[in-house]
C-alpha cells in the first residue's frame, strides 16, 4: 500500500512538472500557421486517388511514343488536360459504361461498352474541335476589324494582334495570344500566323498572314489591306450560308434513307417479336443482313460524297 501511495505521488508530481513545463516554454519564433499552412478544402480521398493514377500514368507515358490522345488533339479541342488526365477520364468512363451495360444486358454489352470507350473519347475530342474551329471561322470577321482599327490608331502588328487578344472572346483570344506568345520568345510572325491557320484549319487565315508578310517585305497600308481581305472573307462566308442552307434538304434526305431500314426492322420487332427470327437464325438472313450493311454503308457514303460540297 505504500509503495502504491509513493508511486501515484511520483506520477502527480512528473504531471505537475510536464504542465509547467508546458506552461513556461518561450514562444516560437515562427508562427504556427506559417510552419503548418492551413488547407481551408483539403482534397478528399478521391481527389488524392485520382491525382495517384495520373501521376501514375504520366510515368508511365514519359519518352513513350503513344499518340493516342496526344497533346496536340487535347489543344485542337480546347482542353486544358494533359495526355494521362484525359486517359484516366476515358478509363474511367468505360468503367462506369461497362457496370451500366452490366447491370442492363450482361457481361456481353459491358464489355463491348468499355473496348468503345477510346472510341466515344476520339469521337469528342473531333467534335469540340470540330466546334472550336467553326467558332473561330465566326470571330475571323471582328477579328480582322480590330487589327485593322489598331493598325489606324498607329499601333504595330504585335501590338494589334495583341489587342485582339485582349478584346475577343475564346478561341480567337487564346490563338492571338499564343502568336504573341511565340513571337515574344523570337519566332517568325509568319510561321506563327501559319502554324495557326493549320491548327485552326482555317484557309481565310492563310490569307491574312500573306497579307501581313507582304506588307512587311514591300509596305503599304496593312489596314487597308485587311478590309479588303475581310470583305472578301465577308461575301465567302454569305456564299457558304447559301449553299448549306440548299444542301441542308439532301442532307435530311440522306439522314432519313439511312434511318429508315433500321427503324423498320426495330418496328417489325416491336410489333411481332417473332417475325424476324428467321433473319437473325439462318445463314441466309445472315448474308443478307451483312449485305445489307455493306450496301448502306456504301450508300451513305455516296450520299455524304455529293451533299458534301468544298468551297
């Protein structure tokens, strides 16, 4: 009993000395908050899982030479991600596809969901450019307006193009701003202005970085120049709404004969399940439905060939 009496007066006593101990310690010369910044959102476990697997897969690609998803496309589209964040994100749909498909049909249409994955991720990635190329085409009109208003005001072409950065909306802003990107670090202007007609595809572009060469190497009136160009660039642009709106008839046509097999055999099947079981059951409806296929993909390409019309 006194030997527990003495050792529970030892432990009060070593409590005692650690809280003044505690208590009178100087101050640190470096604040809390400074040696332990404070994260107001810290990332969650997803966000830190997510950021693993990326920075798993940029290892993985570093000196590798897959083009799939490459940074140009990634560019051309208009998205600020890198190779392995897009692959995740196409990984992680077909995943998400894959449990849909498993949950609907079975392990058969999981499976074709997630092979069709890098596919639908090509697929958006050609539409937003696709997107991103027609709405810069739009802009070339106000765009060529405010080089030729800053060529007046007694600016220089940089400064021009630089203030057609400044004022346009996306795209046009973020390609004049890489042009005056590039030139700042010493590249030519016309290889600039070039390389960004071809990105853009764009042929009107062409035009005015010729225009522009040209009056560097003989002078001249740049902004008269460049009203003329955009005129031109005017009356090609009214020329093509007429001619889509004409073809728009053959394109709805083209777009009803190659729907409408399809949506016959989807009624029939609707209708009368069992009316089409001899096409799916013998080898001769087998032929006939890949030939059938072969001909209408052989028609619609016909038909795309003629309703597509270059200007």
């Amino acid at each position: 009993m006194t030997m527990l009496t003495v050792g529970a007066a030892l432990f009060l006593a070593a409590a005692v000395l650690l809280g003044v101990a505690l208590i009178m310690r100087p101050a640190p010369e470096v604040p809390l908050d400074r040696r332990r910044p404070y994260e107001a959102n810290p990332p969650s476990q997803l966000t830190r899982l997510a950021g693993s697997t990326v920075s798993a897969f940029d290892k993985a690609l570093e000196g590798g030479s897959l083009r799939l998803f490459s940074r140009e496309k990634l560019e051309h589209a208009g998205l600020r991600m890198t190779q392995a964040e897009f692959i995740v994100l196409v990984l992680v749909g077909g995943i998400v596809g894959a449990l849909a498909g498993l949950i609907v049909l079975g392990p058969a249409l999981a499976i074709l969901l997630f092979i069709l994955a890098p596919f639908v991720g090509h697929l958006v990635l050609n539409f937003l450019a696709g997107k991103r190329r027609s709405k810069f085409d739009q802009q070339l009109g106000d765009t060529l307006q405010l080089l030729a208003g800053g060529l007046r005001a007694g600016h220089s072409i940089l400064r021009a193009v630089d203030a057609a950065a400044n004022e346009s909306q996306s795209p046009t802003s973020e390609e004049m701003r890489r042009v005056i990107t590039e030139t700042s670090l010493g590249r030519d202007l016309l290889a600039s202005l070039t390389d960004t007609s071809e990105r853009m595809k764009n042929e009107d572009f062409v035009w005015i970085a010729q225009a522009i060469q040209i009056n560097r190497e003989v002078g001249g009136n740049l902004a008269e120049v460049l009203d003329q160009v955009n005129e031109t660039i005017r009356e090609r642009s009214e020329i093509k709404g007429h001619i889509k709106a004409l073809a728009a008839e053959g394109k709805f046509s083209a777009y009803i004969l190659i729907a409408m097999p399809i949506g016959i055999v989807i009624m029939l099947m609707g209708i009368n399940p069992g009316y089409m079981n001899s096409m799916f059951s013998h080898p001769l409806g087998w032929g006939m439905i890949g030939l059938s296929v072969v001909l209408m993909t052989i028609g619609s390409l016909w038909m795309r060939k003629i309703i597509d019309l270059k200007f």
